[in-house]
C-alpha cells in the first residue's frame, strides 16, 4: 500500500464538512466588509518570490526547472501573486479588496501547526494609506474568528514597523533592521543568546535591559503611550503613536477589542513598512493564528508601480488547532438531510419527480441505489446521518402522501405529496434542525 507523502493530508466527509464552515464563514464575512474573490496559478515563476520573499521561505519552495527551461514554484504564499494581478490591471477602481482562500506548499519540517500543505485565507485593500484601512483590515481578521466562535479566546497583537525602527535608534542601534530578525525570535531563543544578539547590533547592557522590558509585555492597544512612556521611550517625531491610537479608537467602535500592543511583533523584513499584526489564542499553545500588515513598497518592486496596501493571511492547520482545543471544531452537522426509502422499486420512478423537487430547493435527498427490506434502509438512513426518513409504499402512493419519519424523536407525520416540499422547508428553518 502507498500511503501519502509526510506534511500532506487528506480529508474524509467528516473533516470537509467542518472546514467547509471556515470556508463559508470568511466568505460571508469578507462579503459584507465589501470583499471581492480572486484566484491566481498554483504555479508562478520563482523570480516572483525572488523579488518579495526572504531567504527562509526560498528554501521552503517546491520549485523546478519545467520543460519550457524555466524556473518555477508551486506558490508559498499570496501575496506576490495578488500584487502582480493588480500591478496588470490599471483599469480597475480603488481602493481595492479582494480576498482568496487557496492551496499553498513549502517544503519544510511538519510539525504542529505548520505543514506542507495547507489552505490559506489571505485579504487585502489596495490602494488607500490611511489609519481607517489599517483597523478595517483588523476589524476583518476579527470579526472572522468572532464567527467563527473563538470570541474571547484570541488577541489581536499589534506593533508599527516604523515606530519599531525610531524606538530601535532611540536605544542605540545605528542599524535597527539588523535587530529586528532577533525581536521576532524573541519568545523563541535563550535570554543569554538575545542579549548577545543585541549588545552585537551596538545596544549597551542598560539600553538591552530596558528593551527587554519593552518586549516582554503586552498592554491594550490604546495604553501605547504610557506604557512606552514609563519604559524611557521619547516620543520626539514618533507619529506612529498617533497612528495606533487611532486605529485602536477606530477598532473600539468596531467591537473589536482583542487588539493590544505587543513590541515583539515585527514580522516580514523584506517588505513590511507599517503597521504589523498578529493573533494568538489566549492559552499561547499554538502558533499564530493570523498575521499580516502594511506592505506599501511591494507592488513597485514587482511592477514598477507603487500602489499601497495592507493585508493579511490565516492558515487553516493553526485555525483548525485552537477551534479543536476551544471544542467548537466538531460540531452536530446542523443540514437537513432526509433519506428515500421505499417498499418496491416500482414506485420510484413514481416519485421521483417529486425527490427532485425538493432537492431542487436545496434540502439533501438520498435515494437508495439498491432496495432492501424497508428495516435496512431506515438503518442506513441513521447511519448516513439523516434527519429525517420518507417512507413511500403502496399505502402512500393510493393516498397520495408520504410517511415521514424522524429519526431522532421516532414520531412520525403524514404529509401529502403536494406540500412535501413546503414541510422541509419549514422545517429547515426551524432553530431544531
């Protein structure tokens, strides 16, 4: 037997259907923020990544040489490949919001929370440089998992790349990018290897100590101020305060309020240029369950034309751990479903007609492929996770109505043929079913 290839899965009925509610409630949500969705090739030219991507993730690529002679990649995130459909398409309004939920690969070591293959929701706004797009785009990221049920149980960590880099000087560092690779492992390296890290980039013991203090906590967004304050911060020419206040005003009026500061959160180096985001279920055994930011200089380097813009990608393997460990991942699949079963074949032809009326309404049927004894098709109808079973015999084909059984209570209707449909519907939309 061949089995599957390590860091790849595969999803039975069971595991689709639960995933597909992620699917239908990002969908849902982005909708009503005014998001559109796209799709690009699974397969791009790795010079794309080339341009955008750090070296780490150029490593993780599934890229080859094909038969045209050119170097390609199975694609490992989205956001060249959305850039580049923009930077195409000049004719197109702004601001722009798109979003896509797509399949993405990188080769690296599976472990929890991170496989080879995964789907990713990514969002973005195109076109617009502004404190109200910055917090739309969070208030999306958080108004997706609060439907997904995981209100309360995330933040929303929240810094500013430029704010990062006067901070990073105000402490000493003439080369503040040379620090923020060793800021974004700070939760993740020895204390001892950090301070070397820091004191290597021109930080004296003093100025490390008073950073640490910084990095180590996580305070609400809106105290951003007088945290930094009392931790020696000068605001002198630092507008980005400014900005994350707001933003944190405008997140308020949203509902939002999972967002705090956290200086630790820098991400993406090669094209990151202001704010920077991501969530954490509250227990802090997963991952990030999200992350995004402010990436105006992205689009100029691929095209040659500036167009700014902010985003951000969720993966469905982080997402699916915490809504497991919040025990909201396996729920009662709540689709009404009702199965066929007759006493003869002959009267199927009899009724179909009337089966494909009511799927035609959107309500699952399941005819039976073969005929068994009416005990073993009801049987079946409880396995196959139906809600309801409708009995067709001679007795209803005279009296033109069919028996409708459900299979929870085990009451039992007689609804004639000419309303069968209108009684699903009813009961579909009834808060039980």
């Amino acid at each position: 037997m061949i089995e599957k290839l390590k860091g790849f899965r595969e999803f039975y009925p069971e595991d689709i259907r639960e995933r597909n509610k992620i699917f239908r409630s990002a969908e849902r949500i982005s909708r009503v923020f005014g998001y559109e969705e796209i799709s690009f090739p699974s397969l791009e030219p790795l010079d794309l990544f080339r341009i955008k991507s750090g070296e780490e993730i150029m490593r993780q690529t599934y890229s080859f040489t094909d038969k045209g002679g050119r170097e390609v990649t199975l694609i490992p995130e989205a956001t060249p490949s959305v850039s580049r459909m923009l930077a195409e398409r000049k004719d197109i309004p702004r601001p722009v919001r798109w979003y896509s939920f797509q399949k993405f690969w990188r080769y690296e070591e599976p472990q929890s929370g991170r496989l080879r293959e995964f789907y990713q929701y990514n969002a973005d706004l195109f076109g617009s440089y502004s404190t109200v797009s910055d917090a739309e785009i969070i208030a999306l990221a958080g108004s997706i998992l609060n439907d997904l049920g995981l209100k309360g149980l995330y933040s929303i960590r929240v810094n500013h790349r430029g704010m990062m880099e006067k901070l990073l000087r105000q402490f000493g560092a003439e080369h503040p990018e040379k620090l923020l690779p060793v800021i974004d492992r700070y939760h993740k390296m020895e204390r001892d290897d950090i301070e070397m890290e820091m004191e290597k980039a021109g930080l004296d013991s003093s100025r490390v100590r008073a950073l640490e203090g910084i990095l180590e906590k996580q305070v609400p967004l809106n105290g951003i101020r007088q945290f930094l304050s009392e931790n020696g911060v000068e605001f002198t020419s630092i507008d980005e305060i400014s900005w994350l206040e707001h933003v944190a005003e405008l997140l308020s009026s949203y509902g939002i309020n999972e967002a705090v500061f956290d200086a630790s959160v820098v991400r993406g180096f090669n094209y990151y240029t202001g704010i920077v985001f991501e969530a954490f279920d509250i227990k802090g055994d997963n991952r990030a369950i999200l992350g995004g930011g402010r990436y105006d200089n992205l689009t100029s380097v691929i095209s040659g034309t500036e167009i700014p813009a902010v985003g951000f990608g969720m993966g469905d393997v982080v997402l699916e751990l915490v809504m497991r460990s919040a025990g909201i991942w396996r729920e009662e699949n709540n689709d009404l479903r009702v199965s066929l079963c007759l006493t003869s074949v002959e009267f199927l032809k009899e009724v179909l007609p009337l089966m494909t009326e009511i799927r035609n309404s959107g309500i699952s049927v399941l005819i039976p492929p073969e005929i068994k004894n009416l005990s073993s098709q009801m049987a079946d109808a409880a396995k196959n996770r139906s809600r309801f079973a409708i009995i067709i015999g001679k007795k209803e084909i005279d009296g033109g109505e069919a028996t409708v059984r459900d299979m929870i209570s085990g009451e039992q209707y007689h609804v004639p043929f000419s309303t069968l449909k209108g009684w699903f519907l009813k009961k579909r939309s009834e808060s039980d079913i």
